[in-house]
C-alpha cells in the first residue's frame, strides 16, 4: 500500500508529539510512526512518575551543545510559559519543586493526555507499532517504508530522541537518518547518569549506600550545589546526575563535602579548647557519622585534634572541600536520562531545525545535540524543537 500525506513524524515522543500536533493544527495532514506499543512512555516514568515538564528560567545556559546558542532562537519563540499556558488550559494540576522546577501534582499521565488531545483535535494520526524499515529522498520528498506499506511526504520529522533507557525502545535509528542524508553527528554519550565508583574505593565509599548529603561538585567548566547520593556502585543524586553530563573519561571530579562551612575556622578554634575530641568526631557536626569516619579514614587522619598543627589543620579543611575523585565510569544508557551528543547543529538551521542541506528533513528534541541540565530543561527543548519544527512545516 502507497499513502500520499503531508507530514511525517517518527518517534511518539514528547518533541515529535508536539510537533505533530503544532504542524496539524495549522492544516497539515501528519502522521506520526514509532515502533513501541504504546506513546509518550519517557513522559509516563519521568521524574519519578510526576514529569518535571518544565523549568520556568529555562535558557541557554542550562543546555550543553558544541554550539551553545543554538537553542536561542526555540525557546525565544517558544518559551516556559507558552507551554505552562497549555498546561493550565488543560486543568493540569502541578506544583513548583525547588525555585522554577514544575511537576505534575499527582502523575505525569495529564502531560501525555495534554500532547494526545492537542493532536487528536487537530487531526493527528498516530500509528503505534509500526516500525521503520527505510528511509529514501524523492522527487517530491521522503518515502518511508513500513511493514504496512510505504507513506509519501515533503516533509519528514525525525524525533527518534537518543539512545538512553533501551528497555523502553530506545535505538540509533535517528543518528543513522542523519548520517544517511550527509548530515553529521557528534559523538553520543549517557547524560543525567550515575557515576561510577573505581576499584580502591568501592567498598569504603560502596558501603555508605544510602547516605545523602548537601555538595558541591566541580567537573571541567561546570560547577553544581545539590544533594549527593551514595550507591553500592557509585554517585548519583542530582548532584552527580549534572555532573554526569560534562564528565568525560579520567577526569577527575572536585567535590566539597562542607559547602558553605569555614571548617578550618572551626577546628582550630576547638583545638583552642583543647579538645581532646578525635577529627572525625568534629566532622560529625556537618556529616553523617559514617562518612565522616570514612572520609577520615581514606585520607589516614587519625587522633585528636591536639595532634594537628595549624598547617595540618589547614591541609585538612582544604582536601575536604577540594576532594578530588576520577569515577571510574558510568552506568550507562540503561541508567542515564537523557543522550549528550547527536545530530549536528552545524548542519541544522536553529530557526526551523531543518537539514540545511536536504530540504524537508527536520530533527527535534534529544536527537539533536542539545542536551539540558537536570531540572526540566530537556523537556522543554522538545516542546520548544517542537513547536519550532511544527510552524516550519
């Protein structure tokens, strides 16, 4: 079966259901191809099942891409509160977490029943369960085959999204369209990712699974002040997840466990009172007591404080809030939110995000390399791509 249409989106996603909703709601006939069963299933278990849809101070500088004004021109034009309007148009009822971050009040199911009404009222025609085979330039646009038949369009969407959470049918089939048609991509990589621990501090660090506690993390350009979890395996937390997304192999990271304490201050001044207290017990005022001993322990810090001079005193706060660690590595897309790398900006324009080179060829949301801080960036780069691509088409 041949089918002549208008539009074609692959990826039911939140970028490629937005933009399909955008591009038939100003009269174009879309139909939107993923080979899962079921829309929107990254919307669904997001944010721990409540969709951090959106940031409101949402902006450039919590994006990370090898061109980092390329999102300008998107959320310029579609910004947080062109979405939060939908939002509220639709009765969903959320909350502010944190200064600027939006969840759902109760589950993120309301965001994906947003995305499916917006569409279904402008005519959009999902078709779930149908799989990609190929992907061919015409004369008049894009044909792509399906184990349906073959869809003709002039215009062909990719928002394939990127490679994290396999489980959940995450593939390249994006990355290999891009490449297909000429367009390169930069190297991919798990963002919003744990980290992982190396060998010699597995099991002293490993066994503080659980412990939670106020950092600040310092990795290349980046600096994060969150809260950091201990794994039996690693990192993670928000604090190591922002991290995550700037780390690259065997560089190590910078964290300080007491931010924002004078702690040289106040061990000397309980050494002024002859404290015959032992270090690690001084820390215990801003530490969990195990971490506390641990961290000691590791460093060969040993006896009370009468022990230490002035300099040691010194060497000791400044190695506690200049803690350097290299992970050993990462867990992986399995675990990682989001893909860091993809399409190219360089070969897309940043005002409709079409291949420069190929006419009619757009990328949207994750697949493209941009890719956000934690906190609910990312979701509005596919509502903001989206919509971008939507009025373009």
């Amino acid at each position: 079966m041949t089918e002549q249409i208008d539009v074609i989106v692959i990826g039911a996603g939140a970028a490629g259901l937005m933009c399909a909703a955008t591009a038939a709601g100003r009269g174009r006939r879309v139909v939107v191809l993923d080979h899962a069963r079921k829309p929107g299933r990254k919307i669904l278990m997001s944010g721990g099942g409540r969709c951090n849809f959106t940031h409101l101070h949402s902006g450039p500088e919590h994006f990370l891409s090898a061109n980092p004004r390329f999102c300008i021109s998107a959320l310029r034009r579609y910004p947080p509160a062109a979405f939060l309007e939908l939002v509220e148009r639709h009765g969903v009822a959320y909350e502010e977490r944190e200064p600027g971050r939006l969840f759902c009040r109760e589950s993120a199911r309301p965001i994906l029943d947003l995305l499916l009404s917006e569409g279904r009222q402008a005519g959009v025609e999902l078709r779930m369960g149908t799989g990609v085979r190929s992907v061919q330039a015409t004369a008049e646009g894009f044909a792509v085959a399906t184990p349906t038949g073959t869809l003709h369009a002039e215009a062909l969407v990719v928002a394939t999204g990127g490679l994290s959470i396999p489980r959940m049918g995450a593939s390249g089939l994006g990355y290999a369209i891009a490449r297909q048609f000429g367009l390169p991509v930069q190297p991919t990589r798990p963002a919003l990712v744990p980290l992982t621990l190396p060998e010699h501090l597995r099991r002293p660090i490993g066994d503080l699974a659980g412990i939670s506690v106020p950092v600040r993390v310092r990795c290349a350009e980046a600096e994060f002040s969150d809260d950091l979890l201990i794994t039996h395996h690693g990192l993670s937390g928000p604090a190591a997840l922002q991290a995550s997304s700037y780390w690259q192999p065997e560089v190590p990271l910078s964290l300080d466990w007491l931010p924002g304490v004078a702690l040289h201050d106040e061990l000397a001044e309980a050494r002024r009172r002859r404290s015959k207290r032992a270090l690690h017990r001084c820390l215990e005022a801003h530490l969990p007591r195990r971490l506390a001993r641990v961290l000691c322990d590791l460093e060969g810090w040993s006896g009370p404080l009468q022990g230490f001079s002035n300099r040691g005193l010194e060497a000791v706060a400044q190695r506690l809030q200049e803690w350097r660690l290299t992970p050993a590595g990462t867990a992986g897309y399995a675990k990682a939110e989001v893909t860091a790398g993809g399409v190219d900006t360089d070969a897309l324009s940043s005002r409709t995000l079409e291949a420069r080179e190929v006419p009619g060829l757009h990328f949207v949301g994750e697949v493209v390399d941009v890719t956000g801080q934690l906190g609910g960036h990312n979701f509005q780069w596919a509502w903001s791509s989206g919509v971008a691509v939507g009025q373009a088409i």
